[in-house]
C-alpha cells in the first residue's frame, strides 16, 4: 500500500513534468485521509500551496447544489418527480409545454433537453439566481425534454432558485445552513470577499507556445454558483468525499441526509454510454464502471483552475485532485486519478484502441455541428475523424467584456477522434491535452447522424448535413 510520501513523490513530479503551478491532492483510502501539496498559488505573487490553500473546485459544486435539494427533498419540502414550476412559479421558457412539464429530477440529470451553457452575468446582488432564471426564457430546446443527456449548466442554476425559494433564502446562506455549517465544513466559501482573506489559487493558462499566464478575472458570475461557485481546501473535500461515502451522518453522528437518499443520488437516472461524461447520471453524480468498479464523480473547470472528484465507494476509495492551470491541469487529475485508483484499490483504466477507417466510412460522420456557444466542424483525416471547434463570435465578445477571453482569442488546434469498435458509434480523442477523452455520436430512428456528443455536450448537425 502507498504511503502519503509516495503521493507526494508521485503528485511532485507529474506536476513539474507537466510544468503545473500549483496542485492540492487529497486521497481517501483505508480509512484513512492523504494528502500533497506542490507548487504556488500564482505566478505573479508565489506563495506556497499547503494545507490551507483554497482552490476553486468549480463544477463539484453541482454535487452540493443536488445534496442541498435531497435535504429539502428528506424534509418533505421538494419532490424530485414534481413540476419545476411548483417551487419556481415563475419560470418561462422558449418551448412553454416544456417549462409547464421540466420537472426537479430533470434539472439535476441533465435532461431537460435546452441549451445549457448561458454566460450571462447578471450582477453580484442577491437577486443574481433570480435574473438568471429570467434570463433562460430565451434557450434554445435543442432536444425534447428528458430524451439525452447533454451537461447543464443552466439546469443546475435553476435548481438553485428552487431552493431560494423553499427555504426562503439566498442560496449561499441555504447551502452554508443545510451542508456547511452541519458537515463541519469550515474552509469553504462562496464570495471573493470571503477567499481574498485566506491564502488562495488563482487561475492560470497555459499558451501552445508553453507560456503560462494568470487567468483573469478570478471569479465566477453570482449567478453561475449553484452549478459551481464554491471554493475550498483539500480537506473541506475529503470530508465532503467521506460523507458520500458514509450514510448520511456528519462526522460527530448528527444525521444530516437519509442513507437511503444519499446512496440514491449515486444511482443511475439517465444513461449516456460513451459519452465524455461517463455511462450514466445519477443525482448529478456523474457514473462510470471502470474494471468492474462502479466510479462516482464529478469534477469541475473555471477561469484557469481544474479539479477531478472521484469516489469508488465499494473500495472505500475518495480521490480530489485541484490545480491552477489549464490545459495541463486536467491532465495532470487524470494522472492522479489512474495512478490512485490502481495503487490503493487495484482499479485499472482500460485502454481502447481506436480503428482506422476508409474515407468512404468516415463520411456519414463529417459535417457542421453546433452547440450554443461552439461550432464543430468534422472531416476525415487519414483514417480517423478531425474536429475543430470554434467559439462562436458573439459568445467569444461576452468573454471578452467578462475579461475571460484568454486562449479563446487563437486559433485552437483540432482535436484528433478516433471511432472505437462496437456500437454506439463511440470515438476516443487520440492525441494532444484531452487525449483519452470519449465521446459518441447520435443517429435518429433512420440510422442517420444528427449530433456528436463532446465533452459531454451535445453539438446538433447544422444545414444541410442534418439530413445526411
């Protein structure tokens, strides 16, 4: 069995091989908590990361925001099965069938079928949830209620109205009432006036030329932080990761949340096989069965900091990974996450080769795709499938005027899929930072291609190619 001295050799290494400036490590395993730290928090004003240095851990947050609602739910306050517009009566949407029948389980699986990526910042005031959900009347249904998966961010956000309204808060004081304060979880804040005090991460980017750069700005829009507002230290985490782990009760026995509930939320509600995302949805814990281990998990991306949650719960087995860098940031969690998951509970990531194909079997899949805030354009390269994705004009100003317009303003290369044997029409991106990373595509009930599933979103074939 490893010890916290071969963490810290492993997580020292990988971070400097991959020239990642800061990293915080935390493992669960034996019962037992682990933990490494390395680096700076910034280039621009180095200080050393340790035990106390608070990363944005972005979409994790998501689980708290789900957690949250399985308390109302617990109480007898909400019902998963119920209609959004019970709690939230004012919800409009552009498909108005859709914003009468959307119900709670649907935000929180990511099945609510419309465009889930809204940038928009709608201010710092306590009324920020409020004018985003306003704001969603003008999404796009890209697909019919409950029919895929495609990731949400939207969805979640108006969970987090919903428990605005059931508990008659804002939704940073709820989640501080219904999680924090009762889990003991005392390093974790929502607002930059609360981190700026503490010792801190800030993000960075990484340019194709090797040139790191802070990313800027540092925080999220108010409005964006019930699908991932929340920042914390590595051992906030751990005693997040041993709660879901758990049965329900914090660390000094208080019950907080019914077994039964909690291990509901680690079931599956939507399935998505081969999808980037993993095979199926739980309660917003993302499920994927990894060497005949069922993996629970979600991890999260901001302006410039990476973080991997994982948990193997037969194994009794947490891993939380947070760096200040992209894209080597993701790339270094998934090294933590295979090298943990082999060293302490014997679990090995299966490699699928990709096949090469002829031209004349790529081209049902080449064409135009589309999500909200990207365009896919897909063509045949020696044997496997090339896409390019460009972020949209008008999205790309948005990030301009939020100041987030970094890397985005380049020219970004392509990534490199390879389709996997079997059915599905499963790819697997073959090279470069997000090399391993899977995807499918889609076919309607002719057998023809109609959307490409990419980094868990999904992108819809545009024009003419819709009909391929």
């Amino acid at each position: 069995m490893a010890t916290e001295s071969d963490l810290q050799e492993f997580v020292a290494a990988a971070a400097q091989e991959l020239d990642v400036p800061g990293v915080s490590v935390g493992i669960h395993a034996d019962g037992q908590d682990h933990f490494a730290y390395h680096g700076v928090t910034s280039i621009e004003n180095p200080l050393e990361v340790d035990e106390n240095t608070i990363f944005q851990f972005g979409s994790t947050g998501k689980t708290f925001t789900a957690t949250a609602i399985m308390r109302l739910v617990d109480q007898g306050r909400v019902d998963l099965d119920a209609p959004v517009r019970r709690y939230v009566p004012e919800l409009a949407l552009k498909d108005p069938d859709v914003a009468g029948q959307v119900t709670v389980l649907h935000l929180l699986n990511h099945t609510a079928g419309w465009a889930g990526d809204l940038l928009d910042n709608t201010g710092d005031g306590d009324d920020a949830i409020e004018k985003y959900v306003a704001r969603m009347a003008n999404l796009e249904q890209e697909t019919p209620l409950g029919a895929s998966v495609s990731y949400n961010n939207a969805s979640l956000s108006l969970a987090g109205r919903i428990i605005e309204h059931v508990t008659g808060q804002v939704f940073q004081q709820a989640i501080k009432e219904l999680l924090l304060e009762p889990l003991g979880l005392d390093n974790s804040y929502f607002f930059p006036n609360e981190v700026m005090t503490r010792r801190f991460a800030v993000g960075h980017t990484q340019k194709p030329d090797g040139t790191i750069v802070v990313a800027r700005p540092w925080a999220l829009p108010r409005g964006a932080a019930p699908a991932g507002g929340i920042s914390s230290d590595s051992r906030d985490l751990m005693t997040w990761a041993r709660f879901h782990l758990g049965d329900g009760t914090a660390k000094d026995g208080t019950r907080v949340l019914a077994e039964e509930l909690l291990k509901r939320m680690q079931q599956p509600t939507a399935d998505m096989k081969g999808s980037a995302l993993g095979d199926a949805v739980g309660l917003s814990w993302l499920l994927t069965d990894v060497d005949g281990v069922r993996l629970v998990a979600h991890g999260g991306t901001t302006n410039g900091q990476h973080s991997s949650f994982v948990l193997a719960p037969e194994r009794g087995l947490a891993i939380s990974s947070m760096t200040n860098c992209g894209p080597n940031g993701p790339q270094f969690n998934e090294r933590v996450e295979a090298w943990a998951l082999e060293v302490f509970a014997g679990v090995r990531k299966p490699q699928e080769e990709p096949m090469t194909l002829t031209d004349a079997e790529l081209a049902p899949f080449t064409g135009a795709y589309a999500t909200i805030a990207a365009t896919v354009d897909i063509v045949e390269r020696e044997g496997l499938l090339e896409a390019k994705v460009a972020i949209k004009p008008e999205v790309l100003e948005q990030l301009r005027e939020a100041g987030e317009a970094t890397d985005m303003d380049s020219e970004q290369p392509p990534f490199v899929l390879g389709l996997l044997p079997g059915d599905g029409d499963r790819y697997v991106i073959t090279e470069g930072p997000a090399k391993g990373m899977k995807g499918y595509f889609v076919r309607d009930d002719a057998g023809r291609i109609t959307g490409v599933h990419l980094g868990g979103r999904l992108a819809s074939r545009q024009g003419a190619d819709a009909a391929v």
